[in-house]
C-alpha cells in the first residue's frame, strides 16, 4: 500500500526542501515497575522491553506543501511531529529542517497554568523562537486574534479548554513561520474560532509557507492539503494525493482486510474507472451490483441538469439473511469535501432487512441543487454496529450541468429567491 509522494520520485531540488526525514525511528523502553531501571543500571542486566513506535519514516515535504498525517490511534503521529518540532529526541534517523519552524502539539504545552494569559503569550512567543520586543510588539494582536482581552490578565488555568486552544494558535500563528506543525489543536475550539483558524492557515498557505498537520477530520485534510500520509504501526502505509489517503484511511478504519471486490456491473457501464480514488470494502454478505443516478425518466445518466429531479440508486444482492442493515448515498466535491449524504439513520427511517437470494434496489429521489462540475457518488450499507458489508468510495462520477449565474464560487443551489422590502421612517 505504499506509494512514493510525487515529491519523491520527481527529484526535488535541495533549496525545495523544508522537512525531510530518512529512517526516522522511536524506541521505548518499557519497564514493568518503577525500579527496574534502577536494577537494570546497577546490575546490567535487561530489565526492559523495547517499543517501537516509528519504524523507518521517510518523509520529504517541499516548501508550500500543506501535508496531512491520518491514522488510527496509537499509529505515531504525534511522536512524528514532536520529533519534527525537534521537542522529542528519536532514537534513529536523520531529520532536515529548513526555515522557521513553528508547532502546535499538545494544547497549552509550554504555558504555565499559573501565569496569566498575557504572561504566557510573552513566555510562549520566546520559546517559539520570537525577541521579547517582538512578542511584546504582537502582544495586541495576539489578544485580539484570541478574542481573550477580557481574561488576559487571569491564570491560565482558568481558562476552558477552548479559550487555552485560542491562545496556544494565536501565539503560535503569530510567529509567521515558515514551517506551521500542528497536531489536531483546531478540534478543540468552538466552530467560528475554527474557520478562523482555517482562514489563517490559508492566508499561510496563499504566501507558500509549508505546513504538516494531524487530524481525524478527513475534511480538512482534504480542504487543505495537497498530500497526505497514512502511518500505521509506526510507519508511512502510504503518501499520495489527499482524497486517496481519505479514501484509503476510511477502508483502514472500517475494514483492514478488503475483500476481493466481486465482479461490477454498475448501471453506467465503466463507473469505477471513471471515478478516481475508489476504494471498496466490507465483507459483503449482501453485494453492490449497480449504481449510479437515474434522471427523470428513470433512465440511468452519468450526468443531471442544476435543478431537476432525479433518484441516486443502488441495486443490491443478498447472499445470507441480514436482520437488519442501512443502506447511504453520499456526494463529495472533487476535494473529497461531502455535500450531502443519506442513510436510514439521518433519513428517520426503519433499517433495511434482506433475505439470501433476494435482489434488493434502494433509491432516493431528490432535486440536484449543487453547482454544475463534477462529483462523486459513494454507496455503502452498514449493519447496525457500523460495521461495512459492501461499500464503494467514489463509485460514480457524476456531472452536474446548467449554469452559475451569479455567485460563481458557490457550491450549493439554494431554493432562492430575493425580496427588497421599503418601509417609511414616520
Ligand atoms: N513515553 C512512552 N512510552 C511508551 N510508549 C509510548 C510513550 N509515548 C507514546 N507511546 C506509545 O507510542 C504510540 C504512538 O503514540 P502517538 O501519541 O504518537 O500516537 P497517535 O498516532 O498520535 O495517536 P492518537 O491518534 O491517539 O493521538 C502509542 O502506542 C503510545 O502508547
């Protein structure tokens, strides 16, 4: 499952680099009580296991890549960036830095809990490598970026855990680095905080700064990132485009063991081909045998008008009885972004039951209202526990025609209409 990076294989030039790493490695001890090392340094002898938490990481990101690391817990993301943000020794490997570098790994790390907020942006800035004039000269805008100017002057410690995610990414973004490391410190904060965190992210990445981040949110990496990287076990199981890690870390998730995929026979002939970063999984008791978008008189169409009706379906084997089990329809942007999906669960309906031998069609009518381009379809049933029996990421590709007249940017089609109403000030 490893694939070289386009990086990697397209001979980047040495002045490109920002972050490489080769063989990178972590190893623990582990002892099985707190004397053993005492014992083990007097008598020599071994009393500990080893860890290996990084196995081999090789890793290069060239300056104004925005990189993301996806993975299951406990696979070495966190060690990886603290050993990147030079705050955690390896135990092996080499590591290249180039330019400033700026990280974000545990929330108020380096803030002390009884120092005020204004205390902690002046102490924190100099750790981040700023001049004491120079913190003390951002200090305002710190403040304001974190919307905190009325706590500034309370202990840290009375902080939520939000308001200490606020300061930590305003001190830290105030820094301009060159390199912005951050591990998954944008959860924590409330939804506007986020988009303004994003915002800044993306002013970063409009100047070409470089940036590495973690996180279990599959729809920033792919809102962001140009590439991103799947570790498992402690290493890198693949590097490549952002909506095929996506893909891939989903398949991770709910299935490590795919099954080979049965034979296809989507409605629109060569769907899998046409729709990139397909991945299938699940176990498949029941099996998808076709799918795709039927227009308005039921016939099957690799494309739909803005506006009009149409029904997404899915037509479904059934080789064991199933008791119960819920069948989705999901539509992603080219960026792996979802639009809009629908599955028993979030339509308020009874699960789906089957029995072995039956065909099974599921279908939703519905009035496409997203913006002419290109989409993808992902079709999957699940059995109660979340568990995936046959799931298809990106199965279909879809094109959606018709014009955008006026906000050319927008991705969805509202039902709208616009009013202006005058009233006289007596
Ligand atoms: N000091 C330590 N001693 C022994 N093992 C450790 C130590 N610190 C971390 N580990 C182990 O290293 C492994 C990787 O931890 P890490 O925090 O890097 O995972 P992660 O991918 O960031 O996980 P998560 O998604 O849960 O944050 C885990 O199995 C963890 O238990």
């Amino acid at each position: 499952m490893t694939d070289p990076s386009p990086s990697e294989t397209g001979g980047v030039s040495e002045a490109d680099i920002a972050i490489r790493a080769e063989g990178v490695r972590k190893v623990y001890r582990c002892y099985d009580s707190a004397l053993a090392p005492a014992i083990e340094a007097l008598t020599g002898r071994r009393r500990h296991r080893e860890r290996i938490v990084l196995d081999g990481i090789d890793l290069t990101i060239r300056r104004g890549e925005v990189v993301g690391i996806l993975g299951r817990n406990g696979a070495g993301k966190s060690t990886l960036l603290k050993i990147l943000a030079g705050t955690l020794e390896r135990s092996g490997g080499t590591i290249e830095i180039n330019g400033r570098v700026t990280a974000i790994l545990e929330l108020g790390s380096g803030f002390h809990p009884d120092y005020s907020g204004r205390e902690n942006i002046l102490m924190g800035g100099m750790c981040l490598g700023m001049s004491r004039r120079e913190v003390a000269s951002k200090l305002d805008s710190i403040i304001d970026f974190a919307e905190l100017r009325e706590v500034i002057d309370q202990p840290f410690r009375t902080y939520s855990t939000g308001m200490q995610a606020r300061l930590t990414f305003s001190t830290a973004i105030s820094v301009d680095p060159d390199i912005l490391i951050i591990d998954e410190a944008l959860s924590v904060g409330d939804a506007r905080f986020q988009m303004k965190c994003f915002n800044a992210m993306r002013r970063l990445i409009e100047r070409e700064k470089t940036i590495l981040f973690v996180s279990h949110d599959v729809n920033s990496i792919t809102a962001l990132c140009d590439r991103a990287v799947i570790l498992d076990g402690g290493r890198i199981i693949f590097n490549g485009i952002a909506e095929e890690a996506v893909s891939r870390y989903h398949q991770l998730l709910f299935d490590p063991h795919p099954v080979t995929p049965p034979p296809i026979s989507s409605s629109t002939g060569d769907s899998l081909r046409k729709a990139p970063y397909h991945t299938r999984y699940g176990d498949g008791p029941l099996q998808l045998i076709s799918w795709g978008v039927q227009g308005p008189q039921g016939k099957t169409t690799p494309s739909v008008a803005v506006g009009s009706r149409c029904s997404l379906f899915m037509t479904l084997h059934c080789h064991q009885d199933i008791d119960a089990f819920s069948a989705g329809f999901v539509i992603k942007d080219r960026r792996g972004i979802i639009l809009w999906g629908l599955n028993n669960y979030t339509a308020g309906s009874r699960l789906f039951a089957a029995k072995q031998g039956e065909l099974i069609s599921i279908r939703v009518d519905c009035t496409i209202r997203i913006a002419p381009g290109e989409y993808f379809l992902t079709v999957g049933t699940a059995l109660p526990d979340g568990k995936r029996i046959d799931f298809i990421e990106n199965a279909e590709s879809i094109k959606i025609e018709g014009e955008v007249s006026v906000i050319t940017d927008s991705l969805v089609c509202m039902d709208e209409s616009l009013h202006m109403k005058i009233s006289r000030k007596t």
